[in-house]
C-alpha cells in the first residue's frame, strides 16, 4: 500500500443528501427508474454497519479496493460493493498463499505451481488450494463458496439476477472479512512447512512420530488427505534421503485403514501418473508405498479409475464455474460415455456420484435443462453402492449437502433425483434416509 497513511479506526462521513438527490436527478435524466439502485433506506443500513465491519479488518489488511466499496454503496451500487469487497478477499487469499510459500505448495499439490498459476486460479480453485493450506477452515471455505455464487449472479461482475437488500450485503462482506480478510488461523491445523521439514529430516523416534500421528489425527479432513498425499510424493522421490522416506510411509501407514474413498482415489492418480510418463523409479516406489500400507489390491483397475475419476473431476470444475449451465452438457456427455462402457471402481464412486448428483440437484438457481436427461440416465443406472454414496455424501460438509440444507429448490430436485432409483437399488441401510427425503 506505498506509503499510505494506516487508519486505526474508521469513522465514516455521513452520507449527505445531496447524494441522495444527485442520483435521483440521474437516473431520472438517464430515463430510468430509481429503483435500479438500491433504496436509500438500504443506502443508510449499509453505510451505518460500515463502520463495525470495517473496523474488525486489521488496518495493514485495508486496501483501495475497499474505499471504492465504501463509495459504491455511498451511490447505491450494492451489485460493484460486492465485487470489490470479493476482489478485496481474493487478493488477500493469494497473499497468504505466497507467505506459506509457493514452493512448498509445488510439493503439497504434486505439480508444478508459481506465481503465474496462483494469479489465474479460479476463484474455487483458490478456495480449496487454501483449505488444502490450512489457511481456511472448513467453515470458512464453505461459506465463502456460498459468496462466491451470491458475487458470481448478483454483483456487477456478471449480468445479474436481482438485488440485494443491506442485511445480505452486510452478511456477504462479514463473510469475506471472517475468513479471509482478518489474521485468524486454523486452531486444528498442522503447520505443513513445519511437517514437511521434520519429515525430510532425521529419522522419527517412537515420541516425535506419536505426536505427528496425534495432529494429523486432529486437523480437518482436507488438509489430512493432502497432506498423506505428499507423503506419498516423498516416499516416491529418490532425491530425498532414505530416512526422510521411511519417516513419510511411517507416518501414512498409521493413516492407512481409514484412508477415505477421496484419498484412495488421489493416491491411484498421482500412481497412474507416473505410468503415463513412463517413470520407472517413481512407478516402482509407489507400488513399495501401497504394499506397505496394504493397498495393492487398489492397483488393478487404476488405468479405469483414472479415466472416469478424471471426467467427473472435468464435470464438476465446469459445473462450478461461471455459465455452467450452458457449458455443462458435452462434459456431462462424455462421463456417461464413458461409464456407459466402463463399470465404475469402488475406489472412483464417490467422485462419481458426487459429480453427477452434484449436478442435478444444481444450485439455487437451478440446473442445466439440456443436461437433465444424460444426468438422470446415469443416476438410473446407478448400482446400491453408488446408492449409498449419494445418502454419504449428504452427512459430510459438501457442495451438494451444503445446497440441500440451505435452498428449498435443492432439496426439491434430490428428491425429484431420488425418484428416478428403482426402490429395490435402495440398499437397506440407507432405506430410512431415502423414505424421509422422499416425503
């Protein structure tokens, strides 16, 4: 921020009616009515929590974006306060990202990352890179993907589909300074760098592999899968010392009968990685990794696995993406292809069902009319273990639970899903949740 003056408390001016009246006269002189602007009652409750929430921003994490916020909403422009405040938290996400460290990202991803990449991350890219880091919560990174929808159809960045009134507003930026414009860590997370480091290091004791075993054990889910992913990555690098490797199939190993389904499907790829680009070491030492945590029975259908995990994944991206509706079809054409012809590993349902009922059930706004019919194909066609994954994925914090459990017109549409299965496909153990859905 250069040389600029650091404001430790905010007090705001107020806003003078000769605003109020300037765009008044405006839009009447434009010929519009004054209602394409939010009202000066919502112009007022928005200026007056201004104050409060800018104020719980650390000053040194203020940037211009916010200002230009601050006159947005001044003139009733609540669609561009949006956008600058999500930009604001954007740039703030990618800052963070860089002090934990871009080369120490290359090794949690197992791919190439820099400076160029992180700029051309997609929004929900950089949400689940940072929950991946640690430096989102699991609350945080779902309800700032709940904003990203409200930034991506009611902001000026795109056309959008209505107006919002000063509470959601306020409601949208606490968001944006909760959890990613403030300082506040993940009190369950493990410090990567600093596991990382320790791994690569000398051989653990009995104490010191204890005590990793026991963070891991208490951080959330996502960053615990990526980071068991790395350990595999470690283990599969003949340029790190054998003490190092043992420390990282030591400690997966600890992991390894609750590997999730996700992790088992990671793991697959990143091995049929290393076949495609023919790498022998890597190839040899993956299978060493996989034997040792009893995982070699997952092997036998990776080159299957690998192609519908990777077309769900395809689908899913597009699908959270900006104009998903109309983009979704070919990629939703080319799974059921695929699946049409390939029966799906146990190790790839849950990617695939998620991606498909994902989809279908779509979000708030609706579903990809042109993709129904390939969507409800598939979920037709679904076998009782694939059933159970759909009845899974609506007690874990997901995209698709999340929607069902905040929007009316998502819980209408899994229950219209519901009713494409074939109740003898409904396995036993799932049969009371799919009876109160139902109703």
């Amino acid at each position: 921020m250069g040389n600029l003056d650091i404001v430790a408390s905010i007090q705001l001016p107020s806003v003078a009616s000769s605003s109020a009246n300037f765009v008044d006269q405006l839009t009447k002189a434009l010929g519009f009515p004054r209602q394409i602007l939010a009202s000066d009652s919502d112009i007022a409750k928005s200026w007056a929590q201004l104050p409060d929430l800018l104020n719980s921003i650390p000053p040194e994490r203020r940037d211009p974006l916010l200002a230009r916020m601050c006159i947005a909403i001044s003139v009733g422009l609540l669609d561009s306060a949006i956008n600058y405040a999500w930009n604001s938290a954007m740039i703030e996400l990618r800052r963070k990202v860089r002090e934990f460290g871009v080369s120490v990202v290359t090794e949690i991803v197992d791919a190439p990352f820099s400076e160029k990449i992180l700029i051309e991350l997609q929004d929900n890219e950089l949400l689940r890179l940072c929950l991946t880091l640690n430096l989102l919560t699991e609350d945080g990174y779902f309800k700032l993907d709940q904003s990203r929808d409200v930034r991506n159809n009611f902001s000026a960045a795109h056309p959008t589909i209505g107006q919002i009134n000063s509470y959601e507003f306020a409601a949208f930026l606490s968001r944006c300074i909760e959890h990613a414009l403030n300082n506040s860590a993940n009190p369950k997370g493990v410090d990567a760098k600093t596991f990382l480091s320790a791994v690569r290091g000398n051989r653990f004791d009995e104490a010191v592999l204890q005590y990793w075993i026991t963070a891991l054990s208490a951080t959330h889910e996502a960053q615990r899968e990526s980071l068991m992913l790395t350990l595999h990555g470690i283990y599969c690098d003949s340029s790190i010392g054998e003490e190092g490797r043992l420390n990282a199939v030591t400690v997966a190993k600890a992991f390894g009968p609750s590997f999730t389904a996700k992790t088992k499907s990671e793991l697959i790829e990143r091995h049929f990685g290393y076949i495609s680009k023919n790498d022998a070491g890597r190839i040899a030492a993956s299978r060493g990794f996989f034997k040792v945590l009893g995982l070699l029975d997952l092997l036998g259908d990776s080159e299957k696995h690998s192609i519908i995990v990777i077309a769900a994944k395809k689908l899913m991206n597009v699908h959270q993406a900006f104009n998903n509706f109309y983009n979704e079809p070919p990629f939703a054409q080319r799974l059921f292809e695929i699946t049409s012809q390939l029966a799906v590993p146990a190790t790839a349902r849950e990617e695939y069902v998620n991606s498909v009922v994902t989809c279908l059930v779509g979000n708030p706004y609706g579903t990809s009319d042109a993709a129904v019919p390939v969507y409800i194909s598939m979920v037709k066609s679904f076998t009782p273990a694939e059933v159970e994954f759909i009845f899974q994925l609506l007690k874990k914090p997901t995209t698709l639970s999340t929607r069902v459990t905040a929007y009316p017109r998502c819980r209408e549409s899994l229950k219209n899903l519901l009713k494409q299965i074939d109740p003898a496909s409904v396995p036993t153990v799932v049969k009371s949740e799919y009876d109160k859905y139902l109703k």
